[in-house]
C-alpha cells in the first residue's frame, strides 16, 4: 500500500509526509533523552515473534554487504548477537571461513541448532564477556546489535571484540537519519539512535582504525552505518 500510495503522491507531498511521521514517532516513541538506557527490552530475544522477524528483515541490503565484507577473507569468524544463525548459514559459501555464533539467548541458539549449525560452534553468553581466548578469532561482526546494550555496555562489547579478534571486525549499526543524537528511544525495541560521529567516538575509544561505510539499510528515523574495525599489529 505505502508504494502505490507513493507511486501517486507528488514527490514534494511525499517529502512532508514522511517527514511529519518522523515528528509524529520521535514525539511518542522516544523514552529519554539521557545516555543511559531507562529499559533494555531483553525479553524479545524469547519471543517467537522476533526469531521469525530476525529470519528476514536484513534480506536484499545489509546481509549482501556482509558477504562483500566477508569474501576474501579466511579463519574463524565470530557472529556477535548471531541470533537464528540465518547469518551464519548464508557465510558457508565461503569454505575458507569457519563461522561460530554467541548470543545472550538460548531459544535462538536452540534455532541455530535445528537449522544445523554445530552445537560446538555456539555459545550462549553476554557479548560483553563471551569466555573465548584472545585471539581466538582471526574476524568478526555484528548486524543491529550493538545499539541495544547500555552506553557502559557498547565499550564493554567493543573492548571484548578487541581481545578476541586478531584483525578485522565488521559492525552495522543504525544512525539517525537527522545526524542528531536522539539517544535512548523505542519503536519494537529499545536502543541508541545517534549520530554515526557518536558511534565512531564509542569505537575509536578502543580502535585506532575505524572507516566508516553507508549501508543500504534504512527505516524512517535511522539508516544503516558500517563500522569497519580494523585491530593494530602488535609492535615488533
């Protein structure tokens, strides 16, 4: 219906539009204005509805950037937040990758599992302590994750992907379309919407070397930002 309707609709008229929705959602969906999240919505990670949510929703725009990302690269790769596994199916064409999963619940691991990723390569644990050894991944990434941990939490995460991934790791997160911060807000979840420069902030806190990358992916208050990690070789 939105495309026929915008298929008919003066382009100058669908601007305003779109644009009084965004004012209409931020003035009723944002929590706080603060940095610190008022409610992490965790229980959604249970619920059958999002397991089936999360089997689509990155079709046709950032599960393909994560292949471009991926190719070439070769060793063991960690799924950070891997929810169903449904990325980490989509990787096994690459046979130089050994993809592993981790994340905070079990019900989405068990969807991992019956869609026959190794119980071995998976791991029920908090992001921001996943128990692997340093190094112990050669990459990593995570796809609409990192925005929905605590302030104190995103640095958590990031400083434990720094110890556990030896060079490159991939991160997409959404960014407010505004460039503004509008920090803690819900529309399905709870997360941070700010500007690609906070993100970048939160990661050049632990990373040296971050290029950031626009992704196809959007909705109508945020759009798709990858950070792309890359770790310092150790001095010689």
């Amino acid at each position: 219906m939105k495309e026929i309707v915008k298929q008919f609709c003066p382009p100058i008229l669908w601007d305003s539009l779109q644009k009084l929705k965004r004012s209409y959602l931020y003035k009723n969906r944002i929590i706080s204005k603060t940095w610190g999240p008022g409610n992490q919505d965790l229980d959604v990670y249970w619920d059958p509805k999002m397991s089936q949510i999360l089997e689509t929703w990155g079709e046709g725009n950032v599960w393909h950037e994560l292949k471009f990302l991926m190719a070439g690269l070769h060793g063991r790769v960690l799924d950070i937040a891997c929810g169903t596994g449904k990325n980490i199916e989509d990787l096994k064409i690459f046979k130089n990758l050994d993809v592993y999963g981790c994340d905070i619940s079990d019900y989405l691991i068990q969807k991992a599992v019956d869609r026959g990723i190794p119980k071995a390569r998976l791991n029920v644990c908090d992001a921001t302590k996943t128990g692997y050894e340093n190094n112990f991944f050669n990459h990593s990434y995570s796809i609409g994750s990192l925005e929905h941990f605590t302030e104190r939490g995103i640095i958590d995460v990031i400083s434990e992907i720094y110890r556990t991934t030896e060079f490159f790791s991939f991160h997409n997160v959404p960014v407010s379309i505004s460039g503004k911060d509008d920090g803690w807000i819900k529309t399905m979840q709870s997360y941070f919407n700010n500007s690609a420069a906070w993100w970048l902030n939160k990661f050049n806190s632990v990373y040296s070397n971050v290029t950031v990358l626009d992704s196809l992916w959007h909705d109508d208050y945020s759009c798709g930002k990858w950070f792309l990690c890359m770790k310092d070789a150790p001095n010689s």
